[in-house]
C-alpha cells in the first residue's frame, strides 16, 4: 500500500489478491462481502450473521468454522486523532483515502508516527513524492525489532534523504487548525508541523467476537492455538494476523503478525478442517523491508531477546562489498550474526544493505541457517553458489560464520579488512 500511495503501483485494484466473483467462479465459495459476524453459538456449530446493506441478522450453521479476523491498526487514546488528515495504514481503504487526500489537498509536510516497519516505508513514499517529512519514534532508535548497532545505519540514511528523526520521543496528540483538520503533532519533543500525520504504531488482534464464544487468549492477546491451528473450543480454528503461533527457536508461544505466516498457516488450517493431521512447525520472525536505498532486514533473535531467553549470546557485526571490487554494481552490506556461546547455534541474523547489494538474498539464507539449527562452525562450510556476477567467492555469510566461529573459540581475527566487532 504504501507504494500504491508513492505511485509505484498505479491502480489499487492490482492489490486485490482474489475478488468474490473470482472466489466464486473458480473454487465455488460463496463470499459474502458487506456482512458481519456478530456473535458465535458454539455448542449449536453456528454463527449470527448481520447484512450491512439492509440491517437484517440471521444465523449460520457450519461444521467447521475459521476465524481469520486478522488485526487493526492500533489507535492511541490521544485527542485529535479525527483530524481529518490523520491516518493510519491497514487497509486497502486507507491507502486510497490517503492518496485521495494527498491529491485533494496536496499537503507539503507529514509526520509519521512509529518507525518500524510501515513507518519507514511511509517515509520513503513521502519523500519519493517531495513531502518534507519528520519521524517520530518513542523508543530510543528507529526500527526497535533490530538491534541499535544495526539499526544506527538505518537512521543515517533517513537523516541523510531529509528524514527528521526525533527517537525517544512521545506522541501527545494531534493538533488541528481552525477547519478541524491536522496542523500540527505534539510530542514530547515539541510541535511538529505538518498537513498530514500518519499514525504507524502497530495492530492488535481483533479478537471480540471469539472471546464471546469463549476462546482463550494467548501471546499478545491474540486467539491461543495449537500446532494444528485448533483453538480451546471444538470446531473452531484460527489463523493469520489473530492467532498465536510458536517461536521454534526459543519454544515459546509468541505472536509475530506478518502475511506470510498467515498465509501459511491459513492453507495448514484449511487441510486440518478437511481431515488431515498437519502440525505447524512456529516461525522464527524473518522479515525485511525497503527503507529509501536500503534493504533492513532479520530473523531469529536480536542480541537483547537471545539474553532475555536465557541464551548466552555472542555476536559478530561485519560490513563488507556484496562484489568483488573488480565487477562493477553490488554494493555495501552490514551483517550482524547471533550465536549461543555455549554450543555455536546460530540464534538470529540482521541485515541493513543497499539496494545493490542484494542483502534480502543473504538474510535468506541466514534465516535458512537458523531456522535448520546450524551452528556457526556449520555455516562456514555452507556450499553457496558463486560467480562474480553474484557474490564475492566466500559470500558475506560464511565471512560472518568464520568471524563468529573464530570469536567463539577465542580466537578472532585479526586481518579483517572491514572493521568489525
């Protein structure tokens, strides 16, 4: 979405995975757009559905019943957040109400508020389009799912592409002018002016409708379910953005909502509801997005979340040139690795690199390496495919598993040419 707001993407119908009538002609499901489920009888197996269009509710029976009810977008209690020209960015509506409101109005300076992962690629889509544009993050740096030394790069790039960023800094409230509309963010910080605010602080399971019906809550308040996506109360499942799932790398239940995990463990669920006997395996929270000219990317665990698991972490942070010097294109990339010190298992893995550099290729494969349980001194030896064209012949990852395997043993080198630490 954000890049259907820079104009990327032209048409925001190309956003829409699968219509009704598509659903409908080719797998002949009966999709019901405009109607609410509103509450759930589950000892009579059926649901209370209400028509939006005309009001009229009526129940539903089913066997089997999947509740995919996803996440909102999460709304401070804070005035002025009615303002028109106040936003936040979970649905498709939302994009087009702010693409509609940027060409209406045509607003010369927004606040973004959250520096995660929609917040950085709203920043980059406000400057792509010419908007000065100002960053407000209440932790102490930007992009808090990685660690600072990471993610110090990140901000540097913002800084330097006109991004004000104000971290550790706290949202107040939204300021309006006399036609109720935005002037201004107040913040811990001061007044930030702007024409535009958008509010990128995170979702919440939306998760009522199944509490009514008497299922438990897990991690994050989101719907508790098991490996085989199965909830407290026979014949309900849940998938996607509102149910837990299981951190496979510490064992515990954690709920890390990304479109990719729904999506599989929607197709799990979907088999489990028809007869089979599918367990999901968890997730290890590999994720990357595209910040302006940089790839900022992890997966497994941060430095701080391996310590707080009762992990004993050591680490490795390298840069180095995706290319050999003598081919031209590639680029820089900044790889931290996490490993336990005790037995070598690599934990987790973080990225920031240009564009060229084709870091999202190498965390890849770092995400590989530790979702398989591969230790340091394993990785080293991993066989990766090389060509000038591609890669360095000894690719940025084994470079940081022969760093970390040498600091593990007490041995670190000492002829890097990079810098490291």
């Amino acid at each position: 979405m954000p890049y259907y707001i820079s104009g990327v993407t032209a048409d925001h119908n190309s956003l829409i995975a699968r219509t009704p009538e598509e659903f409908r002609a080719k797998n002949s499901i009966d999709v019901r757009t405009r109607h609410r489920v509103t509450g759930i009888d589950a000892d009579a197996r059926r649901v209370m559905v209400a028509d939006l269009e005309d009001g009229r509710e009526s129940w539903m029976e089913y066997t089997v019943l999947l509740l995919a009810t996803g996440a909102s977008a999460f709304v401070p209690p804070v005035d002025g957040i009615g303002l028109e020209g106040c936003f936040t960015l979970r649905k498709l509506a939302d994009s087009i109400a702010i693409k509609e409101f940027m060409k209406r109005r045509k607003p010369a300076r927004a606040v973004v508020v959250g520096a995660g992962p929609v917040g950085l690629e709203m920043c980059e889509s406000f400057r792509s389009v010419g908007l000065e544009v100002s960053l407000v993050e209440m932790a102490d740096q930007v992009m808090p799912l990685i660690d600072a030394d990471m993610a110090s790069a990140v901000q540097e790039k913002l800084e330097a592409e006109g991004v004000k960023c104000f971290t550790g800094t706290r949202l107040e409230g939204i300021v309006g002018d006399t036609d109720a509309a935005v002037r201004a963010v107040a913040t811990s910080s001061g007044e930030l002016e702007c024409d535009l605010a958008l509010i990128g602080i995170g979702v919440r399971p939306v998760t009522d409708v199944a509490q009514q019906a008497g299922v438990e809550l897990g991690a994050g308040g989101a719907i508790r379910v098991d490996a085989r996506m199965r909830t407290n109360v026979p014949g309900i499942f849940a998938a996607g953005d509102c149910a837990t799932t299981t951190n496979y790398i510490t064992g515990e239940e954690t709920w890390i909502p990304l479109g990719s995990t729904s999506r599989k463990q929607g197709r799990l669920a979907a088999d489990n509801m028809f007869g089979a006997d599918l367990a999901f395996p968890g997730v290890q929270g590999t994720s990357v997005v595209r910040c302006l000219d940089l790839t900022v990317g992890r997966t497994g665990l941060s430095e701080s979340e391996a310590g707080g698991a009762g992990f004993e972490p050591e680490t490795v942070r390298m840069e180095a040139e995706s290319l050999h010097e003598y081919f031209p294109g590639g680029g820089l990339i900044r790889v931290k690795l996490v490993a336990d010190r005790p037995s070598g298992r690599l934990l987790g893995a973080q990225v920031v690199g240009d564009l060229a550099s084709t870091a999202e290729k190498r965390l890849d494969i770092l995400a590989m390496a530790v979702g398989s349980g591969m230790t340091a001194d394993d990785l080293q030896y991993a066989d990766l495919a090389y060509a000038p064209p591609y890669s360095t012949a000894i690719d940025v990852p084994i470079i940081a598993a022969n760093l970390l395997t040498g600091k593990l043993q007490g041995k670190p080198c000492s002829c890097n040419p990079f810098g490291l630490d």
